[in-house]
C-alpha cells in the first residue's frame, strides 16, 4: 500500500492512477491533518508526501513518521530550493522530486526505493524473494515454477502483501501486451498461484487469500 499525500487533487489522482496501473495498490489525502492517522492504520509501503499541505506542511509529517516508523517518505513538492532539499534530507526524507516532475519518473523512485527496503518482506510476506530483473521467486529459499502470468501476479500480491488487490488492478497486469480478461480468468490463475504455494507451505491455507467484495491478498493477520 502506498499513501500519496497531495492538496492538488489532480495531480494525487495522476499519481495513484500510475502506480495502480505498476501494480500498487494506493490511497490519496489531501490535508495534513489526516496523515498520521492514516499511516498509523494502514502502515503503508511508502509515503509520498507533498510539502505545502494545509493544517500540517509536509515537513513536519516527515519527522513525526520517521520519528515512530520505519517507512520510506519521498518528498513531492513544487519548492525547489537547495535549502528546502536539505532540511527535508536532514527530517530524514528517503527522496526528494521537485514540482513539475514525469509520473513515470515518480514510479521508478518508489520501485527504487522499495527494493531498498526489506521491511515490507518482513511482515506479511515473509519467506518471499523476488528478482524483478530475472523475473524469478522464491518461497522459504525454494524455487517457484511460475508460467509469466503467475509470476506478474505474485509481484503485484507481493508489492501490496497483507491488503487485498482488486481484480481490476490484477487484471491490468496479468499481461504484457494489455488484452482484456475477464474475473473468470484471475481467479483461475490465482486458483493455479496458491496450488503451488501450497506445494511449499502445506498447511498455509491463508496464505493467498479472497476477500469479499474487495480481491485478492497475499498474507494476512
């Protein structure tokens, strides 16, 4: 789950409607007073914070959630002065874009950022490893024979472990070359998916879960 944290709406929307279509699962505010509250109950992968935000600036919310978790926080923001990047670097801001800024290049700074953090392996999908170059996984150090469209699927469960993805975002990513599937056509290869988690971890039913009315998920509490 990824939290973006932005006063101009449209500009959050753009944001979240890229990384849904990467395979994240998101959630957008727009005031700073609701951030904290928000981080405490979703614990998020990663927070992408915009500076200026009425009620709270985004500045002091970096230090408060780095102060009480260990969740990357890139700063988004339209100031670019040297001295706003150093005083958001020394808060312990993870990175930091400048306003007007390439979603695509938003993107690829939060993949960067979570492949540099195992924080996420070490909850809900604990034994996972991932090589997204090699397109490889494994479960507990054991190789899984995954077809491609397996494997795309365990990477958008993986990047959003313990939250339910909805079918719409599996469906967008199950294929490369975009074709239209149907509901039918996730669950079966999510029926196929668990199959062979189950290989591994025999007695993990909850492993890869459905739930009602909102999709799929890898772990669970």
């Amino acid at each position: 789950m990824i939290l973006v944290v932005d006063d101009e709406v449209k500009i959050a929307k753009v944001i979240c409607e890229y990384l849904n279509n990467a395979g994240y699962e998101t959630t957008m505010l727009h005031t700073g007073e609701e951030v904290m509250a928000k981080v405490e109950e979703l614990k998020p992968s990663i927070v992408l914070l915009d500076v200026m935000l009425p009620g709270i600036d985004g500045l002091s919310l970096c230090k408060d959630i780095k102060d009480k978790y260990d969740i990357p926080v890139i700063l988004v923001t339209a100031r670019g002065e040297e001295i706003d990047r150093i005083a958001g670097l020394e808060l312990g801001a993870d990175d930091y874009i400048c306003k007007p800024f390439s979603t695509r290049e938003v993107v690829a700074r939060v993949k960067a950022r979570l492949r540099n953090t195992v924080a996420h392996e070490n909850t809900y999908a604990k034994g996972f490893k991932i090589d997204e170059d090699k397109k490889i996984a494994w479960l507990d150090d054991k190789r899984l024979d995954l077809t491609p469209v397996e494997y795309r699927l365990l990477l958008v469960l993986y990047k959003n472990s313990g939250y339910p993805v909805s079918r719409d975002i599996l469906m967008d990513n199950l294929y490369e070359d975009n074709r239209i599937v149907s509901d039918r056509t996730v669950d079966s290869h999510v029926k196929n998916l668990r199959k062979k988690l189950l290989e591994i971890r025999t007695n993990e039913e909850n492993l890869l879960l459905g739930v009602y009315g909102r999709g799929y998920q890898l772990g669970g509490e």
